[in-house]
C-alpha cells in the first residue's frame, strides 16, 4: 500500500471517529425527563454571530461550535453526567448546555458543584412552571365578557385597538385556525423539545382574551383586537381531565430569546414557578429593550411566584386573591369566556387570564404613545384593581365612558 493511499485511509478513520464521537444529542438522546436535567452556561463571546429576525439557535463556525462542545463533554465527563443537547444564547453571551442527573443525585446539589467549575459561568436544574389557571365550570358560555362592563371595553375600542402593535404569548400551543384569530398570528413556533406542535387550551385561551377578533359575528372581541401575535409554544397541556398546563426552564429560555430577539411591545408569560437566573436574564433584555412583560401571580409561591415577583414585570391576578399583595394588580379573570382549540368558546378562570387582559391594555396603550412609560390607574399605589378607562384617558387624553378614577392613583412601571 502506498504512503499516500494509507494517509488517505487515516484521515477517513480519524473522520468517521470525531463524527461518531462528538454527534450533538437531538431525538437519539438518552430518554430523561427535565426534572433530572441540569442546565450549563458557558461563557462565548458572540463574535460570529450574525443576527437575523430566523434565529435558529446556532452562531460561529462549524470548529469552533465543535470545540465548545467537546468542552462541554468534558465538563460533563468531571462530574459524571451525560450531555444532551445545546442551545447556543449569543445575546446574553453562554452556550447553554443540557446535561442528564444519574438517578440518585439531587439536580439542585450538582447544579451547585458544576457553578464552581472553572469553565462554567454558572448551572441551575431545569424547572418546571405551572400555567394560573382555575378548573372551568361546565355551564354553557355566558352571554357577556366581564371587561365589557368592569373594563368598557366597547369605548376602549374607541380610543385604541392595539393596532400596530405586537405582543409574544410565551405559553402552550395556540389554535391560529380559530375563527377568532384566523389571522391573528405572525408567528407561531414551537419550542419545546420532542413534542410536535399541537394547539391547547391555555394557549388558545390567552391569545383569544388578548387579541380575538371584533365586529365579525362570533364569539368574543379581545381587549387588543387589532394586535398581532407571536405565538412561542414552550409548554405543554398534560393529559387527565384537569388539561393543566406546565412548562421547563429550557423551553421557557428558548422561547425568551426568540420574543427578545423580536422586540415586541409586550411578552405575556400566563404561568409561575421558581426563579431561574437564566430566565431572569433573558427578561433583562427584553425590559431593557423596552418590551413590556406580564406575569400572573400564584399566591402559593414566595413573592406570587416567578416572573412575577421579577423586578420590572407587571404582576397580576384576578380578584380571588385582591388585596392580597400591594404591588400586585387586578384584572378581570373569572367566570371569563375566550376561545377553545378546534373552533370553540369556553369559560376560563385565573390569574393567567387576568394577565392576559393586562397585556392587552397596554397594547392599546401603546398604540397611542408607543415609547412613553406605562402607567396604569389603580386603587393601589403600584398594584389593586386597575380601571382601564381612567387609564386610557391619561394616556388619550379623553374618553367618552363613565371612569370611575376617584380614589385611584397612577403607577409608571417602566417603558
């Protein structure tokens, strides 16, 4: 055999070993459910990164996405974990690496191990989050919409429809053929990992309270009509008859990057659950950039639960909890009905649906005065029961309803 024909047949083996050895982790990856996952930040300055509205999760060259993940395996070889996947995060500066907790060792404790390794900028398990909402009652829909009255939602409309503005439903799977919000949608992705994208309830539900169509003989009218949505699936309904909703740090963080990236005027998150430094971080940057975020409170969580007690974020339930937290504010959320996946309506109760209400108030706020501060009136000093037609007023200058702003004051919560 020749010198040249052998050092042929060397480079293909050493080819075929790099690729057999270093093959990212995708559907063939090890069957671990979140709870037993781990998140890696590793710092990489984003100095390939070419940024573009189809971000798909990949930046730099094919080497250099190859020795981060080498690095990455090595990491996890030190403290006996298996690598899963990556999800590369240049805005905020890490590769994000997923890495599988042997049964037997709690997540929390190696998250903690592995922030203290000298390649790593910090680790946190994988959470799960839970969507606000309340079991529906089984009797027919009801005829009108709480905000119709408590909101004067007919005379907001005069004033505003969200027109021109965006808002990214960080949630389950929306129902973008719903005669109510045929057309809605500008975007509707999935990100969540191994599941097809399906529509579900929730999801469905708070693109209806915010963004259903008005004046075309069905169903309901959303508070923001005229606004358009990005529907980021990063939760999924659970089978059983409760239809509950969750969500995990992952898919929530990829979701957030997408809805950052995209500068929308708001991102509503209908959901809670522990606080995740990398979510935190994401939600910088979209505040940052001016996009106002929404969460729901759950009054079983310290501080309502995360996003919410987030500094910065609008934190809302529904009067079931009034009163309960000061900073906390109150939206329409019982006995509320929006529109069901497969072209239905049904009643909805909870904090998530109350948030979404919120979002869509500051749609029509923004379609008047797109960069000035949101400030909503309320009976509390940054929080209680909001009127929206006082603050609708403040930011129009006029409104043709019957306002109901004595007693309520005004709170400015950033731009």
């Amino acid at each position: 055999m020749s010198w040249s024909r052998l050092l042929r047949l060397l480079a293909l083996l050493v080819t075929a070993f790099a690729a057999a050895s270093f093959t990212p982790a995708s559907a063939g990856s090890p069957d671990v459910s979140p709870d037993r996952q781990i998140l890696v930040m590793v710092s990489h300055p984003p100095d390939h990164y070419r940024a573009g509205g189809g971000y798909g999760g990949g930046y730099g060259d094919e080497i250099a996405r190859s020795g981060r993940e080498r690095l990455a395996r090595s990491i996890a070889a030190r403290y006996g974990l298996t690598f899963v996947d990556n999800w590369p995060m240049p805005m905020i500066g890490v590769d994000c690496f997923v890495m599988a907790v042997p049964r037997g060792r709690a997540t929390t404790v190696v998250a903690q191990q592995v922030s203290h390794d000298r390649d790593v900028d910090w680790a946190e398990p994988v959470e799960l989050y839970t969507a606000q909402s309340a079991p529906s009652p089984n009797d027919p829909l009801y005829a009108a919409q709480p905000a119709a009255a408590q909101w004067h939602l007919a005379d907001l409309h005069q004033i505003a429809s969200g027109r021109g503005t965006r808002i990214a439903i960080v949630d389950s799977g929306i129902d973008a053929g719903h005669p109510d919000l045929a057309g809605q949608l500008l975007a509707n992705r999935n990100f969540v990992a191994g599941q097809p994208f399906v529509a579900e309830q929730h999801g469905t539900a708070v693109a209806g309270i915010i963004a259903a169509k008005a004046n075309n003989r069905l169903g309901i009218a959303g508070v923001a009509p005229g606004t358009k949505l990005l529907g980021l699936r990063a939760c999924w309904q659970l089978k059983g008859p409760a239809a509950s909703t969750s969500c995990d740090t992952l898919s929530l963080a990829k979701a957030l990057y997408f809805a950052a990236e995209s500068r929308p005027d708001v991102i509503n998150m209908s959901l809670s659950g522990p606080d995740a430094k990398l979510l935190r971080a994401l939600l910088g940057v979209a505040l940052g950039r001016g996009t106002v975020v929404v969460g729901a409170v759950d009054p079983r969580l310290p501080g309502g639960g995360f996003p919410a007690s987030m500094p910065g974020v609008i934190a809302v339930s529904d009067a079931s909890v009034a009163g309960s937290r000061g900073n906390v504010y109150v939206a329409p959320g019982r006995g509320v009905p929006t529109t069901q996946p497969g072209g239905r309506w049904f009643i909805v109760n909870g904090s998530s649906f109350a948030a979404a209400h919120v979002s869509g108030l500051v749609a029509l706020m923004r379609e008047r005065r797109h960069s000035a501060p949101v400030a909503l009136v309320s009976r509390l000093r940054g929080g209680g029961s909001i009127d929206a037609c006082a603050t609708m007023v403040r930011v129009a200058g006029a409104c043709d309803c019957a306002c109901s702003s004595a007693g309520f004051v005004k709170a400015e919560l950033g731009r």
